[in-house]
C-alpha cells in the first residue's frame, strides 16, 4: 500500500513554472504557485507498519503543452516522528489537464 501525492497549490489555474515545494501544514499561508509532496510505503521486514512522510522543501517544475503537463518532481521529505529522511526525484509526462468549477477537487 505504497503511494506519492503532489498537491500544486495556484492562483486560478495550473501555470507553467516552477512550483515551491513546502510542508503540508504551511501551504495555506505559502504563496502560489507552490506544491506539497507526500509519500507512504510498507517498511522493510514489517510488512504491517506505513511509514509517512512530508515535504520539507524543493520544486515542482510543470510544462503546459496541449492540454496536457508534463515536467518533475525534486522534493526533501521527511517522517513526522523520528528522524527519517528522503529525497525523490520523480518525471511525470502527458497528464491530461481537466477543467473544474471553483472550489471543486
């Protein structure tokens, strides 16, 4: 039950560009555009346990091409409890961009 979440936190609508990476807590207060990554998986040898992590910094790079983005991920995270302690770098290529009301997610 392994998985990586990006938030992109705009103005209006998604724009091309880097996006600041920050800690989930402070994205409300952070000024757009700007991204939050977080990531869970099973620990090794415990195959009960999720460990957690938050961003801590970095950037999401996005490009608008077509109604659809592409670009990277290059984040600092870090497990809530503890002193754990990563850092990602993830591509992503052709994601279809949609359209929502205001508000809606």
């Amino acid at each position: 039950d392994s998985g990586v979440a990006v938030v992109l936190y705009e103005r209006d609508s998604l724009i091309t560009g880097p996006h600041t990476v920050v800690n989930p807590d402070m994205a409300m207060s952070a000024s757009a555009p700007a991204a939050s990554v977080v990531m869970r998986w099973m620990r090794a040898g415990r195959d009960t346990v999720l460990v957690g992590f938050r961003s801590q910094g970095g950037t999401v790079r996005i490009e608008l091409l077509g109604g659809q983005a592409s670009g990277d991920v290059n984040a600092r995270l870090r497990a809530p409890t503890g002193s754990d302690t990563l850092l990602i770098h993830a591509v992503f290529r052709d994601v279809p961009v949609v359209t929502t009301a205001a508000g809606c997610s």
